[in-house]
C-alpha cells in the first residue's frame, strides 16, 4: 500500500507539470503599459508635479511634499487640502490646493488661490488665482524661497459667498 500512493502523488506533480497549452510570444492582446506616478500626467490628491496642470505652472518634476497638509473648511466641512512642494534640482518651492470631489459634486463653480507663504519676508509669493473654475488642481508659481521659512496657503471661494475660506499647511523651514 505504501507504494501506491507514492506513485500517485508523483504521477500527480507530473501531470502538473505538463502545461495545458501552448503559448508563444505575440499571441493574446498585449499587457497593459505599467505607469507609475512619476510618468503618469494624471491629477492626484497627494499631488503629481508630472501632471498636465503641474507642467503649465512649470513645477519641476522631481518636486515632493514638504511639512504636513492643511486643509480648508467651509461650514464646518472640509473642501480641499493644502500642501507645500519642494523641487532639489530647480530649488524652488510651490503651493498645491487640491479641491475634494464632496464640495465639487455641489458648488457649481468657485474661485481658487495657490501660493507660498515667507514668513521671513511676510509675504506671499508665487500666487496664482482662478476664477469660475471647477478644476480640481492648482499650483502655485515656484518660488526661490527654499532657504526660508514657508507654508503653503491657499483659499477657496464658492459661487454666492462674499469671501473665501483659507488654509494653509505646516511652517517649515
């Protein structure tokens, strides 16, 4: 009895090996190209300097978050985030404001403001603003703040509001 059922499992990892098919390469549809959010253009909430809004403001492509997100609050409920980048190679900062798909879904349009805050030169710099818009991305202009303390700010104004709410995220320096 011992022998049998060595047999059997050593027929069964056989029969596994044993493919059902024959493929070759150029046969089946082709696999879908691999992005990553370096090379991907796409909007995203944490911010892509490679995307299509990002590259008309001229941020640098190898820009990163710096210090924590802010965020901006109308009536008690958060509309969009804030967040500072930071470029090595063009040694520039940026403000980013991403607005929250809740608050899109019911504002129609709204007006929108990006920038840098120096706290060494209390000013803001940088500043870009949109009107009437129902974009989603904003970026600032870049800003040769990079061995100053900054924050990123921004604002949102909704149509029917008479000011805009404003955010800005952590100091860093």
């Amino acid at each position: 009895m011992r022998y049998p059922k060595t047999a059997v499992a050593a027929l069964s990892c056989a029969f596994a090996l044993i493919p059902a098919g024959i493929a070759s390469a150029g046969t089946g549809p082709a696999p879908a190209p691999t992005t990553t959010a370096a090379t991907s253009t796409a909007p995203s909430p944490s911010g892509n300097p490679a995307s299509t809004r990002a590259q008309a403001a001229g941020v640098c492509a190898d820009a990163y978050q710096i210090g924590t997100t802010g965020y901006i609050t109308r009536s008690g409920k958060t509309i969009a985030s804030v967040k500072q980048f930071y470029s090595p190679s063009c040694a520039e900062n940026y403000g980013y404001v991403w607005v929250w798909q809740s608050f899109r879904d019911i504002a129609g349009d709204y007006d929108v403001t990006a920038a840098v805050y120096s706290y060494a030169q209390d000013e803001i710099l940088g500043k870009r603003s949109w009107t009437n818009t129902t974009a989603q991305e904003f970026w600032s202009n870049g800003t040769s703040t990079v061995t100053e303390c900054t924050a990123a700010t921004g604002s949102v104004r909704a149509a029917g509001d008479p000011a805009p709410v404003t955010g800005h995220s952590s100091k860093r320096c």
